[in-house]
C-alpha cells in the first residue's frame, strides 16, 4: 500500500452509485457505543444467568477477552486490511476496505467500521468462540472481546480527530500516525503498540519521534 494520502481534511469520496449503500458506508463515531454497550451488557447479565462463576474467573474471562481482541485487530489490520490482491476487482474491494482510509485518512464519517460490517463480523466470531469455549463461558469473553473493539472504534476516531495531551494518548496517536505517513507496512496495532513488538513490526527506533501530520 503506498504511504501517499489524496487528503488530510475531513473530506471523503463517493464509493457507491447506490444511495442507500452509500449511505451505510458512512457512520458517525458516536453510532458504536448505542449499538455495542446494550449487546455488552446484555452479554453480562447472559453470563451471569447461564452460570455461577466465581468472581475471579468472570475477570479473567473479560480480560481474556480484551486480550482476545487486541490480537484480533492486529491481524485483521495486517492481514487483512493490507492484502492487496491482484485485479481489478480485487483492487476495488480493497480500497472499500480499508484503502479509502488511507486516501483520505480525516475522514469523520469512515473511521468507525459500518455496523452492517461489524455485527455480521460479531456474529461470527461469536459463533467460533462459543465453538471453543462453550456456552458457560462465552458470555464473559466475548463482552470483553466487544469491549476491546468499542474502545479500538474510539480510539481510532479520537487519534485522527480529537487533541491529545496526555503522553499516553500522544504516544498511541504517534504510533498511528506513523503508520499512515511514514510506512503503511509497520504499526497495525491502533487501540495499542503490544503486538507490534511483539510480532515485529513496530517502528525503528529511530523513527520514534513524533509525526507532523500533512495539513
């Protein structure tokens, strides 16, 4: 993927002729939390219901969980969102995935995944999870399986849109912003760097300073 943007204002492009499509294509940031904190906490009173865990395994089934997902980005963003295949169609596809972000990264309406994508992504991982874990423990997992996604959506709006301060949040903004306009081929970690050093794509040191986003 090249490391070129189109824009860096909060300008998009059409991507469907259908209205309707292109209108699903397009979500405020704010449209995740009505939609995954009522499923979150309808998955935590579903656990509690379906089983008496004792309070220790109930954490360490949501920050299993937490952990689950922050893998999960990762490889989705890796793997997935960068593979670019060969032909047209497949070039097309790509770019409605996720090149269409990279062209116009302040994008304010393209940042938070469609929720016609995420549920129907949800559906299956829950589908595969409850296939390993099992019905006692599913519910607590995947709420924090969900949990680490909202707060991935959130951040990655907050990176390209709000002012940070904090070192934390400056250094999780840096992280991204490298990877938009230093080498889309390093830092897929948004919400967090961990897997990033951990599978070894994380920036060289010398390129850790702080990136001075386009205007």
């Amino acid at each position: 993927m090249s490391k070129n943007y189109v824009s860096n204002k909060d300008e998009t492009v059409r991507l469907f002729k259908n209205d309707l499509l292109e209108s699903l294509s397009k979500v405020h940031w704010s449209v995740p939390l009505y939609i995954y904190i009522p499923i979150i906490s309808l998955l935590i009173y579903k656990g509690f219901t379906a089983s008496e865990l004792p309070v220790y395994q109930i954490a360490l089934l949501v920050i299993y969980g937490i952990i689950i997902w922050t893998l999960t980005e990762y490889l989705l963003h890796r793997f997935v969102f960068h593979y670019q295949p060969k032909g047209k169609l497949g070039q097309r596809i790509h770019f409605l995935f996720h090149g269409v972000h990279h062209a116009y990264p302040k994008d304010s309406k393209r940042l938070v995944m469609p929720p016609a994508v995420s549920l129907i992504l949800s559906i299956l991982f829950f589908l595969l999870f409850r296939k390993i874990l099992g019905h006692y423990y599913i519910y607590f997992f995947f709420a924090g399986f969900l949990a680490g996604y909202l707060f991935y959506d959130i951040t990655h709006y907050a990176i390209h849109h709000f002012n940070m301060h904090n070192k934390f949040w400056l250094y999780i903004k840096n992280h991204h912003s490298k990877h938009h306009y230093q080498n889309p081929e390093l830092g897929f970690g948004v919400s967090q760097p961990v897997w990033d050093f951990i599978l070894g794509t994380k920036f060289p040191e010398k390129e850790n300073g702080s990136v001075n986003q386009p205007e």
